[in-house]
C-alpha cells in the first residue's frame, strides 16, 4: 500500500494476471465494493461480455441410453446455461426430439427457438431480477403441501382421481424446485445476481438450497403416497377390506405431518424459533404414532 498524492492509496497490479488478461497501462477498470467490505476488480471488457450469450453444444449422438439427454439438459439448465444447442451427425433422432419437447416444458424460461434436420436450439430468457427467492421458496412449499394433503385424502377416501392429479402436480413441484436451484447456482457466481434476488447474506445460499431440497422431497413423498392411493382403490374394488381404525390412524397421522410442515415453513418465513421447536417436538410423536 502507497500513498498517491494527499486523497488516495495506491497497490500494484501482478504483472503476470495483468499480462494474461490483457490489461494494460491506460485501460478502464471498475473496482466494486462489496458486502463484505472487499473490493472487487472488473475489466470493462467483463462487464460487457456478460451480455453476450456463451453457447453450449449437446451431441444427441453420445445420448444412447433412456433419459440421458433429458438429464444433460436439466443439469446445463440448473448450472445457469442459456444457449444450448442439440447436434446429430445425421438426423436427431425421434425419441431425443420427444425428450426435449417433453423436458423444457417443465423447465421455466426455457424454449425451443430453432429445429432443424440435424440441430435443434434451445434458449432461456429468465431474469433473475425478476424473481426472488423467497417468494419462489413459499411458492414451492404451497405445492408441496397441496399434494400432500389431498395425497393422504386421497388414501381415506380411496379416490383414484384425486391421487393421478397429484402425481400431475409433481411436474409443477419440479420446475419450481429447478428453477430455484439455478437461480442459487447463479447468485454463488455473481454477486450482482445474489442481490438481485434478495440473497443478501453469502450463508443464505447453501442454506436456501438445503431448504429447497427437503421440501421437494415432501413433494415426492407425496406423489408417491398418491400412486399407493391408486393401488389402494383399485385392491378395494376387488372386494378387499381394510380396516376402519387403521385409515383413521393414517388420517391423525396424515394432519399431523401436515402441521410440522405448516410450522417448519412459518418458522422459516418468520424467524419464529419457537415455532420451530414446536415442530421438532412433533416430530418425536411421529415416530411414536407410527
């Protein structure tokens, strides 16, 4: 650290970052001071090719087993991608054109732009401005709550059809859950992102990721109680009984899961750590019940 003049202090560049970014004497620099109190340095070249679009190449071709290009797709879009494009050396195959049209329906923000014989490109245009990540988080745990309880309804009542519009809702639960993971993925690269959606603190981006996770398992679980609802219905139209006392027990048990849910997501929205305890009390009643 030097002293330039009376105003200012000055500290000396390493020559060697300077030469292997192109830096030199007479080009503009932005120094940005973060949350933290740390500063950080930014050529105005960087500034300016975050606005242009890095695009990502998929060969359709290396995608020989069921479900593996409709994973590399959800994988780019999760780790913030924007520009993807999906070759074959001869003709993309019919199953892959399906697994993309079917995928990126539940992908938010992502589309087909282009579809050609051997290429197919595929562009998401989410703002993270416009979301924030709290409101994504409750938007998540209301679905997630929904399935569960008309999952478990759908047991007592032995209704078929209320447990198949659950295991639709799960594709809902699941864009929600992929959209809240990429836009985690892109707050931990770029601060200026982090901010944009209300992540003010670093430590919120694990912990809202952990989060985002446990309630997308609520979210299996429920779809997955609703598929043994179906199987339930179809036994108990075979004449198959079951017993009264036993699905008011899973009815009980049902509601109270329910209400540890409710709580554990207020706790979260309100910084209530009582209720919080009273959620993690409940819980031991479960494994009781049970």
């Amino acid at each position: 650290m030097q002293r330039a003049g009376y105003s200012s202090l000055s500290v000396s560049l390493p020559i060697d970052w300077a030469k292997e970014v192109g830096l030199k004497q007479g080009d503009m620099i932005f120094l940005l001071r973060e949350k933290d109190n740390s500063l950080k340095l930014t050529l105005q070249d960087q500034l300016r090719r975050k606005t242009e679009v890095e695009e990502f190449v998929i060969n359709s071709d290396l995608c020989t087993e069921k479900g593996m290009l409709e994973r590399i797709i959800v994988g780019n879009y999760v780790i913030g991608r924007d520009a993807l494009r999906i070759i074959s050396s001869t003709r993309i195959m019919s199953k892959h054109i399906n697994e993309t049209r079917g995928i990126i329906r539940n992908l938010i923000g992502m589309s087909m732009v282009e579809a050609t014989r051997n290429e197919i490109f595929l562009q998401c245009s989410i703002d993270p401005a416009k979301f924030k990540i709290s409101m994504l988080i409750r938007r998540l745990s209301v679905i997630a709550l929904t399935m569960l309880e008309e999952g478990i309804q759908a047991v007592i009542d032995f209704d078929s059809q209320l447990a198949k519009d659950v295991v639709l809702r799960e594709d809902e639960a699941n864009a929600m859950y992929w959209l809240i993971t990429r836009l985690l993925h892109s707050a931990q690269r770029d601060r200026m992102v982090a901010e944009k959606i209300n992540l003010e603190e670093p430590l919120q981006i694990p912990e809202d990721r952990l989060i985002s996770k446990s309630i997308e398992k609520v979210a299996d679980c429920a779809k997955n109680i609703a598929k043994r609802a179906i199987l339930l219905t179809e036994y108990k139209s075979k004449t198959i009984s079951f017993e009264d006392e036993a699905v008011e027990q899973i009815s009980s048990l049902g509601k109270t899961i329910c209400e540890i849910f409710q709580k554990s997501m207020e706790s979260i929205f309100s910084g209530d750590i009582k209720c919080a305890n009273k959620s993690l009390e409940l819980k031991k009643s479960i494994d009781e019940e049970e």
